[in-house]
C-alpha cells in the first residue's frame, strides 16, 4: 500500500481493510471505511469485547507511558504502529509529566499520514515528529531524517509497539525486527509491547485469524510463553507479561473472567 500517488498526493485504499483503522474503528472512531467496519463487525461478532479490549490495552500504553516518564525519566519515545491519533496520544500522556519530552510515531497507513499534524500538537519544550514507513524494515525507521532529527539514540529511548507484533508473521522474524530496533538504543531504554492471544479463547482466536486473513491482513496471536520471549536479553518490569489490566493498575479487584474478554498480553522490560 504506497503512501504516495504519481503526483505525490497520498494514496488512499478505500478498497483494502488496514489493522489501524479497523482498531480506531473498535475504539469508537469514525476515521475508518466501509470495508474496515465490515471485517472488523466481523470481528466484534465472534469477540464482543473487541472494543472493551483495545481500550484496555491503550490504557496500558498510558500506564508503561507514564512510568516510564516518573520512575525511569525517560524523556524521549519512539512509537511503531501508532495508528489513527485517539486523545490522549502518547506525547500528550508523556509531555505532561515532562514538557521537554520528544516523540517520533511511526505508521504505514497513509490514512495517518493524513493526520500526522494531530500528533505533533506537543509542547512547545518537547518535539514530535512522523515517520511514514513499516516496521517489517526497521532499518529505514532507524534511519529516517525524522527520527535523527527528533531522538537522541545515544540516550534511552521508550519504544512502544502497541497491539502491532500479532501482525508480524513468524515468517517476518519479528524477533529479528525487535532485536534490530534495541540493538540501536541506548542502554537503558525500554520496550513496551502488547500482543492478541488466543490463550483464553482458541475457538475465537481461530475465527478471528480467518477474518483477518480474508481481508488481506497478515496476522498471528501468540501464546504467554510465545509472547514474553520477545523480551529474551532484556528485564522485565514487574509483575511480567500478565493481561494489561493487571499491570500496575490501582487495586481493583478485577474478576478473573475478564481475563478472557480481554484476551492481550502486555509487558514492559528494560535494557
């Protein structure tokens, strides 16, 4: 999907359903097309907590976000696959803690290309910038003028992927892909990365896999043990890889069939 057209103008696919507007379109937004709404209604058929569930793992972004910011100090982020902007974006949840904060997101969607002045609203201390690119090339992320422009990587950098590695592949190597991105970031940095499992729902997870592979989406969810080894080499922040409604929430006592209705894995770790 070329972000461009022949007269360099970007190029939409009204035609082609794409993970980041189906998922602003569980998360209640109205940037997203008519084939979107309809493979992803297919979704929320067989998984009526669709939307429940990517509202919980944006809070989970929130949440790594924010601790990052006041118990680490993290003060520069690289976010990859960050989809249509849905307030708070991650500059806003950082800048507010620390109004110096930069921030560079990264997407293939040309649909955020079209809002990519939405996430660079930030502080007038911090910077934000946009890098239109896949993360199947973490390499041209690595090297994009956007990025050197905006990131220090000589310092720590918080590299968030939010609900983006079920849609790389075994066969992509995303372990590969991860292992390129940390290797250029300072020690110290951090990775937060959430994943869709089918640990607690096979039958579902099975069905929704169909859907997405019928509307030309590569997808794979991955299992508890699948998902924490792309943290191999690095530290995990307590409690672990647990569904992120458990991960350094406020005490609530959540009931365990939750669990299922959320069916994401998220952790962060350290380098």
């Amino acid at each position: 999907m070329p972000a461009y057209d022949d007269r360099g103008e970007v190029r939409l696919r009204p035609d082609q359903a794409h993970p980041a507007r189906m998922y602003d379109y569980y998360l209640g937004g109205k940037d997203n097309f008519g084939i979107d709404r309809d493979f992803a209604a297919q979704v929320a058929k067989v998984f009526p907590s669709a939307g429940p569930a990517a509202r919980i793992n944006r809070e989970f972004m929130h949440r790594a976000t924010r601790w990052m910011v006041t118990e680490a100090g993290i003060d520069q982020f690289l976010d990859i696959g960050t989809g249509i902007p849905t307030e708070p974006n991650l500059h806003q949840v950082a800048q507010q803690l620390a109004p110096e904060t930069r921030v560079v997101y990264v997407d293939n969607d040309p649909l955020v290309l079209t809002h990519a002045r939405a996430l660079m609203q930030g502080t007038e201390q911090g910077r934000t910038a946009y890098v239109q690119a896949d993360v199947n090339d973490p390499t041209s992320i690595l090297s994009a003028p956007q990025l050197l422009e905006t990131l220090d990587l000589s310092r720590p950098v918080g590299l968030s992927m939010i609900a983006l590695i079920h849609f790389v592949t075994d066969d992509q190597d995303p372990h590969a892909i991860i292992t390129t991105l940390m290797n250029a970031l300072a020690p110290g940095s951090f990775l937060a990365l959430t994943t869709a499992t089918p640990d607690f729902a096979p039958d579902t997870f099975e069905r929704i896999t169909t859907i997405y592979r019928e509307a030309g989406i590569r997808v794979q969810f991955r299992s508890h043990d699948q998902f924490a080894s792309f943290f191999t080499g690095l530290e995990l922040i307590e409690p672990g890889v647990v569904v992120p409604h458990r991960w350094r929430q406020p005490e609530t006592d959540f009931p365990g069939s939750i669990d299922a209705d959320v069916s994401v894995f998220a952790g962060l770790a350290h380098k």
